[in-house]
C-alpha cells in the first residue's frame, strides 16, 4: 500500500514538474517575442523621425526668432480645425503644442481618441509653431505615430488625418475632402 501511495506521488510530482516546464518555455518564448516586438518598433519609430526630419521644417525658415518676418507670417491668422479620426484597431493620444502671441510659453493640449471615434481641436489665432503628434498606446509600449512641426499656415483652415491599422502596424492619412464631409460619413457609418 505505501508503495502503490509512493508510485502515485512520483508520478504526480513529474507531472507538475513537467507543467512548471512547460510553462516556463511558454514564458521564456513571449518574453523574446514582446523584446522582438520593442526592437522593432524603436527601429520603425527612428524611421519615421529620419523620414520627418527633411518634412519638419522648410530649408532657410527661421525656427522661431520672434520679431522676424518669418515668425510674423507663421501666425495662424484664422482658427484652424485639427481633426483625427481614428478608424484603427486601437486607443491613440493626440498632443497639440504651439506658442501663443509669440511668448515663449508653451501651450499643450492632449486628448484620447478611443477605437471608432473622432477629434476635432482648434487652435486658435495668433499661434505659432505648431507640432502635432500622435501616439498610439500599445500593449508593451506608446509608439510615435505623427510627429509634424507646421511653421506655415496660409490658406489653411483645417487639417485632416485618418487613422487606420492596428497597434502593431498603425498607419494614417491625411483626409481627401473637407472636414464636413468626412463628418457626415463617419457618423453615418459609426
């Protein structure tokens, strides 16, 4: 009898060890996959930013001296509507940055934006050197989206962006048509 009780408690004790095994190699594998993960995305996010560089920023604009005619006509003269309707497979952040009246305080606005919803922002007059990002929250880490500095604002009264994809590959556009009709489709559609 204790050795038919000792026969039962080796086997038992094997068959833990072996899911204690076995759960760790399952452990051991999504812990390489979540660091393969973050490589990849610090090597997409270092992209992007080379690929923004050159679009940042026109060649022989000043970068914010104020007084000077550039800075002057980098002043949004009209409200302009920022808007970012995200149609993605995640939750973003919208952040707007921009100097007010040309002091040298900055103003920062950050808002979600949920799967299936949409933002509109508006800045106001008088702002200057607008950045506007947007970071899409993911499982392991916040990934860089948008990332545009707008030094000039002539003729523009909206901008528009759409954002589609999931959290691993997010992707965004900017929208074809006026913020109105966009309007009305996604409501229509949502």
């Amino acid at each position: 009898m204790q050795l038919y009780g000792f026969v039962i408690l080796s086997v038992l004790v094997l068959v833990i060890e072996g899911n204690l095994r076995e759960n760790n190699n399952d452990l051991q594998r999504k812990i390489e996959a979540a660091r393969r993960i973050l490589n990849n995305n610090d090597k997409l996010i270092e992209q992007s930013q080379w690929k923004n560089r050159a679009l940042v920023q026109p060649a022989g604009s000043s970068t914010g001296v104020t007084g000077s005619a550039q800075s002057k006509a980098s002043l949004v003269q009209e409200p302009v509507r920022i808007a970012v309707f995200n149609d993605g497979d995640y939750h973003a952040h919208v952040k707007l940055n921009y100097i007010l009246n040309e002091r040298q305080d900055e103003q920062e606005l950050e808002v979600p934006i949920y799967k299936g919803f949409e933002r509109d922002l508006i800045l106001p007059r008088a702002a200057s050197h607008i950045r506007i990002r947007v970071i899409v929250i993911g499982i392991v880490s916040d990934q860089l989206l948008i990332d545009r500095q707008l030094t000039n604002f002539d003729g523009i009264n909206e901008i528009c962006y759409l954002l589609a994809g999931d959290r691993v590959r997010p992707v965004y556009g900017l929208c074809a048509g006026p913020y109105a009709e966009y309007y009305k489709l996604w409501t229509g559609r949502n």
